[in-house]
C-alpha cells in the first residue's frame, strides 16, 4: 500500500508543478506580450524582457512595464489629460502601504479627487500668505542658531547645511499640523525619517523608480531644493550679491511679509533656476487605470508611465547650450521665455495630479534665501563632495558643505 502512494503523490506533485508553469507562463510572458504587442503595433519597441534596465521608450521591471516618456508632444498630451483614469503607480499602496497610507500620494480615482478637493484650497495663495509669519519665525531661528555659530568661531563657520534646513521646513510643517504643541511634530517628523531609512533599499523588481518613498520625503521637497539652492547660491558669489541687494531694496530692516515676497523677481528667477537643475523630485510617475489614448499614441491598462523630470530641464535643444549651466537670468520674462516649450518645466509634476503644495514650498524658498543671504556671505568648503544620489528625490549623497560669514 505504501508502494502504491509514493508513484501517486509524486504524479499530484507533477501536475501540481505543470499548473505553475502555465501559470507563470501566463503572467509572465502571455499577459506581458500582450501589452508589448500593441506598443509594437504603434512602431514603439523595446528589447526583449531582461533585469538589465536599457535606455528606450519601454521597458520592464520585473512585471511591470514602463513607458519612458520625454517627448515633449506627448508630455503635453498626459499634462492636458485630466481623467481619474490616469492614476499613480500601483506599487505605492500595494508596496508601500504601511508607509504611505492612503493619501494624495498614493491614492487614485474618486478618494484621491475628494482628498484633492479638500486639501488644495488649503494650500491656495491666499492661504499660503497667511502662513508668512510662521515660515519667517522658523527661518529667524536658523539665522540666529548659525549667528551664535559664527561668533563662537570667530567670523567663520563650516556647516553642513543639510539637517539645519530640515529642521526649518518640518518646524513649518509642525506649526501647521500641530499649532502650540508643534513639537510634537518636530519630534515625529525625525522618526518618520529614521524608519524611511529603516526599509529603504533598492527595488528593481518590483517596478519602483529605484528607491522607497514616502509623505515624509514629500513634504520634505523644498528642504531638499534648498539645500541645493545654498549649494549654487555660495557657488555663484554674483547672484548672492544680486539677491542681497533686492532684498534689502525691498525690505529695508524689517522681516519680510507677503507683499514683499511678491515682488522679490530676482529672487524668484533664482529659485525657478534652482528648481529647473535640481527638481527635487526626478520622476513623475503615472499609471493608465484604463486603455489610455495620447495623441497618436495608445497606453494599454496597467502601464506605468515614467517622465524623467532632469532628461527635460537639461536639454540643450529645448533650454540652450548652457542648459547644465546655472544662469537664472534665463528667466527673466518667466518659463514661457526661458525655454522653447514650457512643458518642459515640471518641477511640481504634470496634469491634474500637480503638486497641490507648490505656493508653500516656493513661499518657504523665498523666506529662507531672503533671510540667509541677507545676514550672511556663503562660499562652498573645500569639503563639500558633489555627488547628487538619484532616488525619488535628488538629495546631496555627502551634505552640502559651506563656509559661512556674518555680513
């Protein structure tokens, strides 16, 4: 009897393995040749599946695939498109869920219009000068934490700028969530990061644009672009000096307000140009929740789509030959006069799903570069390694590290 069950078991083992089989092939090849065949159909090819990511317009990782998209006709045509069936990649929920939640970063259709239409009148102008004075107090602290600084080193100081400048965005963020009892949120905005850090790892097989996110790293998008704003502000003594005098033009001895803020224009050609060479974030990532049509070109269901935000700000076609060179004055008579396509520029994303936050975090830039380059003179250490690490946000691998002088 025992004789019998063995040959019995190991045919049940055979089929069972022979039904994985078509089942991997199934997912695996079937289904992902489908999409493959109606891209192909459209002239659009790429190479054969491997886990060697190659430059073309479509690509695969692991079983997600991904269509590259930098041509300007047809990121015009997804910035125009305001459908809920243009939604955000699925590995934001299903991967990182725990993280994420279900918020504006992660949520598609009906929740993340009702989450959109609740949120962004927050965020309106009108909204955002109310919070003027609450940004300013945050960046008068940093100014006086680096005065006491520089007096106890004598004149000068070497500071990597990097936490000093996360500290003054989540302060603002605290104040707003938490009001009286924002450190609260001065002391969980740090743990946040710790455990970000904690699963951070590279994901290439499961479709992420090669690292983890999360709100944290999100609402830490202007930290980030002013960080590399200080990087290129002490690299370019002129347009410090530029700044300094608009500043004190304007502002005379008195904190800035709103109002004041609305008519620094040099200071804002400055932090479009900070944003155009590091945008914070590097990929706008989307997903076609139905069979999508572009202009001539059709996304079939369940295709991620990938803009890399750096491929478009640094082409010499579109922005010149000094396209990887700092020169705010490009901006002079706004984006339509800096480059030949504004879709071009799309430092807060594309569409409808565009930062609803974007008056806030250039509302933040102006305060601190005002207040910064108006108490002190920023030249770039001889420590400072340049060395930008590409993930879902472009940060400084080293710090960024500056000398720094009391004016």
């Amino acid at each position: 009897m025992e004789h019998m069950l063995v040959p019995q078991a190991f045919t049940y083992f055979v089929l069972l393995m022979c039904i994985l089989l078509v089942l991997f092939c199934h997912f695996f090849w079937l289904k992902l040749e489908t999409i493959r065949l109606k891209f192909r159909r459209q002239g659009i090819r790429g190479p054969l599946p491997s886990f060697v990511l190659g430059r073309t317009f479509l690509f695969e990782l692991g079983t997600h695939q991904i269509l590259y998209a930098t041509d300007l006709q047809l990121v015009k045509q997804i910035s125009n498109f305001k459908s809920l069936d243009l939604g955000k990649p699925a590995y934001l929920h299903e991967d990182r869920g725990p993280l994420l939640g279900k918020g504006l970063i992660s949520s598609t259709g009906s929740v993340w219009s009702h989450q959109r239409n609740t949120i962004a009148p927050q965020l309106y102008m009108e909204k955002v000068k109310d919070m003027v004075d609450v940004i300013v107090e945050s960046a008068c602290s940093l100014v006086k934490s680096w005065n006491s600084m520089v007096e106890i080193e004598g004149g000068v100081v070497e500071l990597i700028v990097d936490d000093y400048v996360r500290n003054f965005t989540s302060t603002i963020i605290s104040k707003m969530m938490f009001g009286n009892n924002y450190h609260v949120g001065t002391k969980l905005l740090p743990k946040c990061k710790a455990l970000v850090d904690a699963v951070d790892s590279p994901t290439m097989l499961d479709g992420t644009p090669f690292s983890r996110t999360s709100t944290f790293q999100a609402l830490k998008f202007a930290g980030v672009v002013a960080i590399w704003g200080l990087m290129l502000l002490a690299s370019h003594p002129e347009w410090q000096a530029r700044v300094r005098t608009e500043v004190q033009e304007i502002c005379g001895d008195q904190l800035p307000d709103a109002n004041m803020l609305g008519r620094m224009r040099v200071l804002k050609m400055v932090i479009q140009e900070v944003i155009r060479l590091y945008p914070g974030a590097v990929f706008v990532a989307r997903r076609a929740m139905e069979d999508l049509k572009f202009g001539d070109t059709c996304v079939p269901k369940g295709v991620d789509i990938w803009i890399w935000t750096l491929a478009l700000h640094r082409d010499p076609e579109i922005w010149g030959p000094d396209a990887d060179k700092f020169n705010p004055e490009r901006f002079a008579n706004g984006v339509f006069g800096a480059c030949k396509s504004p879709q071009a520029y799309i430092p807060f994303g594309v569409g409808a799903r565009m930062c609803p936050g974007q008056n806030l975090a250039m509302t933040e830039l102006k305060v601190l570069f005002a207040l910064v380059i108006s108490n002190f003179s920023l030249n770039i250490s001889p420590n400072y390694r340049h060395s930008p690490r590409f993930g879902l946000l472009l940060e400084p691998e080293h710090g960024v590290n500056l000398l720094i002088k009391k004016i």
